[in-house]
C-alpha cells in the first residue's frame, strides 16, 4: 500500500504498520492490537466474556480489569466510523453541526449497536465536565442503554491540604459508587486491584522507558503509534498481556538501534492533545521531518501501591495533569519541553470541544512568552483525510521551526 | 519574461544562482508558475482546473516554450499551494513545501524589508510574519474555518452585483458611503447583500462595503501575529484595487509596492527555494518510500 492509497481511518494503520514501520514486529504489533481492539472486544462480549464502554480517564481501568470486565474506549470507536455516524447524531438526534465531533461519532456508533442483540450495552462515562458526552449519554439511555455516570470532581489551582483530603475521600466514594455498577453490588477485590495497579505501574515504566529511548531514535517509532503506544497505555488494547509483551519487544528493537540518529534532522515537537482521528496530520508531521517526543498525556506518575488499592486510584486522578486546572497541564508540558528540548508546540483539540479548545490560548501565551512557538490544530472525527488547510498549518509549522 | 534587476530586490539579487529551477504554485482558484533561468525570470498563469497535475503541466508547457527549454534542462522544482500534494514531473527532482513558506520567501526576494505579509487566495487567508535577514517565516495565522475572507467570497458577492471579480475592487473605489455589512458568514452576507440591493443602495457602496467587511476579518489575523512594516498583499486577490484599499485604510498602512505582480509570489518563492535546496544538495521530498533512516 502507497500512501496515495490510503482512504480511511484503518488504512492510516496498515500503512504505517505495513510501509512505514515494516522493520518493527513491535510497532506491528502495537498497531494490530489497536486495529483489532474494538472488534475483539466485541466478540469476546458475543461469546459471553464481560466488557463495558469505558471513557479515557486511566484509573478506572485497573479496577475494570480487576473485575475481570474488559474495558473498551469508546472514543476509540472513531477510527471505525463512517459518515453515517456522524449524519445519524446530527440528523436523527438533531445535534447541532458544531457539537464535538467525537461525541457525535461515539453516539452515532452507539445508535447503530442499538439494535444488535449481543452488544455491549453498558457504558461508564467519566468524562469529567464534558457537556456534550453528559448529554449524549442522557440521549442514548433512551436507547435502551445503561449508564452511570460520575459526578464531576475538579481540583482547581492551589488546591493542597485539608481541601484535597477532601477530594480524595469524596472520589473514593466514587469508586466504591462505579464498583457496585460494575458488579452488581460485589465488594472490590483488593488484593486483585492490587495486582492490577502493580501492572499498570510496571507497563507504564516500561512506555517511559521507551519514550526516552525514542530521545536517542525519535524516528524508530513515528507520529501515529507513538501516539497510539499511550493510547494502549490505558487500556491495553483489551489485551494486557499482549501489549505488554509488544512494549517488551519495542524495548528490545530500541535498545539494539546501532545507526545514530543526526539530531540536527530532528524537529522536537510536543503534542499537547488528544489522538483525533485526522492521522494525515502525523503523516504531515512525520514527512515535514518533525518528530512528536513529548506529550501532554505523558505517564508522569506511578500509582501509589503504599496505600489502599482505592485510595491509590482516587490520589492518581488529584494528582495527575488532567486533574482540572488547565494550570497543571501547563506545568507537565513544561516539563515536557525541557525534557525533549521542543522547538514547538502542537495544540490541539476537537473540533466543537470547548473543553479541549478554549485552554489552548492560555498555554499558546504562556509559552509564546518563554519563546516557544505553537501551532492551534481544530481535529475532527471525520472520516477520510483531513482538510488540506490542516495539512497546510501543520507542515507550515514545522517548515518554520526548520 | 523580465530580468532579476527588474523585479528582485537590489540587495538579494546576488543570493541567486544561475540554476534553472521552477516554482508551481497550484492555488485553488489559478495556477502560477515562475521559471528562473541564468538572470531571467518567466512567469505563467493559468485557471485551476479539475486535475491539479493537469494544470501543473499546462504552465510548465508554457514556462518551457516562452524559455525555449526542455524539460530536462529543469534541475529541480518547488511544488506549492493546495494543489502540490499529488505534483509529479517524472525525472525532475520535486521538493513540496507548502505555500505559507514559499510566500514568505517570494515577498522577501521582492522586498527584503518585508515583515508582515497578507495573502488572500481562493479558499484561506493568511497573515505571516517573515524574519528580513532570510524570508522564513517567524509566524503565520490562517483563516480556514469559514469563506468570508476569501477569494470565493468576493467572487460570489461580485456576481450577485453584476461585475467581474476585477471591476468588483475598481467599483468599490468610487463608494461614498460604504454599505453597512455585519454578516461574516458568506451565507448570510449574500441575503445581506440582496437586501441592500432590495433597499437601492448603491453598487459602490455595497461593493465596498464587502471590502470593509473582508478586510475587518484580515485584520484580526494581523492583529494576532502583530503589524511590523514592510508589509505585503500577495494571492490572487491582491490584484483587487478595492482590498488593497480597504487593507490599508484598515490596518493605517500602506501596503508596499513590488516589481512583479504579488499574484506569483508563492511560485517565486518556491523557485527561489527550488535554488537553495539545489544548493544545499536538499533531498526531494516528492512520494518516497518511507524507511527506518536514523
């Protein structure tokens, strides 16, 4: 396959997987996990295995695996969408044209389930203060699907003390709420949730490993599965063991890179965004020469295993970059860009997503002031290439860093 | 065709080479091609039609016939404009860089004081900052989301007043009292304008009105990347005597004069990086296989 060839949102993968990344049998196995993880899924579920539609938070996954329930992103329905999804959302639920795409997507994929008698029904929304998916959710109740969703918990700026104590002990209720959904009542298996979190700390050790071996080859391992290895991250792909091992065999395949990189090729960049569904903007990075190092999704932290399993999740999102405050994702791509030593910085957000959009300003400005460049990015989850324009900015961008 | 004295800037002609090389600049609306050879400099235009490479092949048919060239004496092309991505010349090495670049590059070797640059092409606007020590581009903002603000945008309203997009800006000129336009959706500007002729007001003033209403978006994305003099109207509408009006009464500054027609800038831009990347032995970026090379 030619990238001239590539139409939709999969062939983006086989490409990358088949043409770009053919000398990794890791990256084609990271790539085949992510191709194959809503299917898989899926199909587990038809032949009676347990999984629910999960959000992109993290710290529900450990304990959604620790009930033996797979967990299954489903922003990551998206790659798989047509324009039908899209239409049904705004045409049969009248969802207004500038309404997040990704939502209208999700709920589009949702309607087309509806009606399929062995579909995973059940979805745990945890987005936060995301209005549009709050929404959604109440929309596709009606179609017969079973939802819980969380109260909204928000660590503003400055937040420490007797204040976050109390954060913490209102989200543990929380988990304890999501694990009588989950279960129907069963109590949490602690020293299983244990074993999961020790999991998570070890895989999530192994991606640092990788993401600073990616600082000595930032072209082993290019824009789209860089960004799908932290996608997996979360939620394995549905398959912990099997992504583990493909992390392993990346580490090996990177620790034994004999060819060294001219870092005077490498434009550092740091994506401070989601994944999107546009994946010709990481071929326009990739071709333009950039290489996206840093992240704004990047595992900084490692769950606490000193306390209770629970507390342990609870203390993880408080304390995380994604806690609230726009301020703290500001402070870790700070971090991020020392790290990388960035020329730029890629924001972007969803298209109709005020919560992902509106924040890009503040950061832009802020790091303008420090003489670091950025570009906005507006993604959609439309389906086929993206605009030309985007493509436009985005190699523009990098073209000006060069 | 017109000599490097004649259009380049005094203080950069001796940054050229001899090399011949070729700039296409496939915009959505027409295509631009400029050609140097030796010290001469040929130009050629074209519409876009349905086939950018179509269109790409037109204009190289023409820069090679006014040139008296064949196409193998071509040593390297620049591809730029919506249309680059699927360019191909065969033999000839390609290098594809976008059109914000090769703007840049084009105003710079016509004026090397030029800072700030707005470009106005068929389907985007654009306002780039550029550094004069080397015509790259310091920052750029663009306007994609919406066509108000575009070439297509004045085309339609030029209809709908009964002119050809080059009286439209001429018609604007004569305006005492610019028509009062608020939309700044295309859509609805155009019911606006329907109204306005509904109501009698004049030709001049609803066509200058849409000028001021145009220009009102422009001059948010300089706001954004900041006015620094010399500044230059280059694409496809920069031949509108009535934007270019409207744009300096707007901004209060003059937009400065260049030596060729603004509308090629991009192509000559890409040509004068067609020339550097000749030089620096720069490895074309045309579809190549990808591989793992450190």
């Amino acid at each position: 396959m030619s990238f001239k060839d590539v139409e939709k949102q999969l062939d983006y993968f086989r490409y990358s997987r088949d043409e770009v990344h053919g000398y990794s049998k890791a990256v084609g196995k990271l790539l085949d996990l992510s191709i194959y993880y809503v299917p898989d899924a899926e199909k587990a579920y038809a032949e009676g295995k347990k999984a629910v539609w999960a959000g992109m938070s993290g710290w529900e996954i450990p304990l959604i695996y620790s009930n033996g329930i797979i967990p299954v992103m489903f922003s990551e329905m998206g790659r798989f969408a047509g324009v039908e999804a899209i239409t049904i959302a705004e045409d049969y639920y009248q969802f207004p044209q500038e309404t997040c795409s990704m939502v209208k997507c999700v709920v589009g994929e949702w309607h087309l389930r509806k009606n399929q008698a062995k579909s995973i029904k059940r979805i745990l929304g945890s987005a936060v203060a995301c209005e549009p998916y709050n929404m959604a959710w109440e929309i596709i109740k009606q179609e017969g699907y079973e939802v819980f969703n969380l109260d909204v918990m928000y660590r503003g700026p400055g937040v420490i003390g007797e204040r976050l104590e109390q954060l913490v002990e209102f989200f543990v209720d929380q988990i304890y709420r999501v694990q009588d959904w989950l279960t129907g009542g069963q109590p949490v298996n602690e020293e299983q949730l244990k074993v999961e979190i020790a999991k998570k700390n070890r895989i999530l050790l192994k991606v640092r490993k990788i993401l600073d071996l990616r600082l000595k080859h930032p072209f082993y391992i290019r824009s789209l599965p860089a960004i799908y290895l932290l996608n997996g991250l979360n939620t394995y792909f549905g398959k912990p063991e099997e992504f583990e091992e493909a992390v392993d065999i990346l580490i090996e395949e990177m620790e034994h890179i004999t060819e060294e990189t001219a870092q005077d090729k490498v434009i550092p960049l740091v994506w401070v965004g989601g994944t999107g569904q546009e994946f010709g903007v990481y071929e326009a990075i990739d071709q333009a020469g950039g290489a996206l190092l840093g992240f704004r999704n990047v595992p900084f932290k490692l769950y606490r295993e000193d306390i209770h399993p629970v507390e342990a999740l609870a203390r993880y999102v408080v304390d995380n970059q994604n806690a609230g405050a726009s301020v703290y994702v500001q402070d870790l791509v700070e971090q991020e860009i020392e790290k990388v030593n960035a020329k730029g910085l890629i924001l972007q957000g969803v298209l109709g997503c005020s919560y992902s959009t509106i924040a890009r300003e503040m950061w832009r400005e802020h790091f303008h002031q420090k003489g670091i460049p950025s570009i906005n990015l507006e993604g959609t989850f439309q389906f086929g290439a993206p605009s030309g324009q985007l493509v436009t900015r985005t190699k523009a961008f990098i073209e000006m860093l060069s | 065709m017109k000599k490097f004295q004649e259009v380049i800037d005094d203080s950069l002609i001796g940054e050229l080479s001899h090399d011949t090389v070729i700039g296409v600049d496939i915009g959505s609306r027409t295509g631009k091609a400029v050609l140097l050879d030796g010290d001469n400099i040929y130009t050629a235009i074209v519409p876009t039609g349905v086939y950018a490479q179509e269109t790409a092949d037109k204009l190289l048919g023409k820069l090679l016939k006014e040139a008296q060239l064949e196409k193998q004496q071509i040593q390297f092309m620049v591809g730029t404009g919506y249309g680059r991505v699927i360019l191909d010349f065969g033999n000839i090495p390609l290098q594809i860089i976008t059109e914000i670049s090769c703007h840049a590059m084009g105003a710079h070797y016509l004026n090397a004081n030029v800072q700030t640059i707005v470009d106005i092409g068929g389907q985007d606007s654009k306002a780039i900052r550029v550094d004069p020590r080397n015509g790259k581009v310091v920052e750029f903002i663009m306007n994609d989301k919406c066509a108000a603000g575009t070439g297509i945008f004045l085309e339609k309203v030029a209809n709908l007043l009964d002119l050809s997009v080059e009286k439209f800006g001429q018609e604007a000129l004569k305006a005492v009292n610019p028509s009062d336009i608020s939309s700044q959706c295309v859509v609805f500007a155009e019911s606006e304008v329907i109204s306005l002729k509904a109501r009698g007001e004049k030709r001049e003033d609803i066509a200058a009105g849409i000028h001021v209403a145009t220009i009102r978006r422009i001059k948010n994305l300089i706001n954004r990347i900041g006015l620094q003099p010399d500044l230059i109207f280059s694409g496809g509408v920069s031949n509108n005597a009535g934007m270019k009006k409207a744009l300096e009464d707007m901004v209060g500054y003059p937009v400065s004069p260049v030596k060729l027609d603004a509308i090629y800038a991009g192509a000559l831009g890409g040509a004068i990086l067609a020339q550097k990347a000749l030089l620096s032995n720069a490895v074309p970026t045309g579809y190549k296989e990808n591989k793992y090379v450190s």
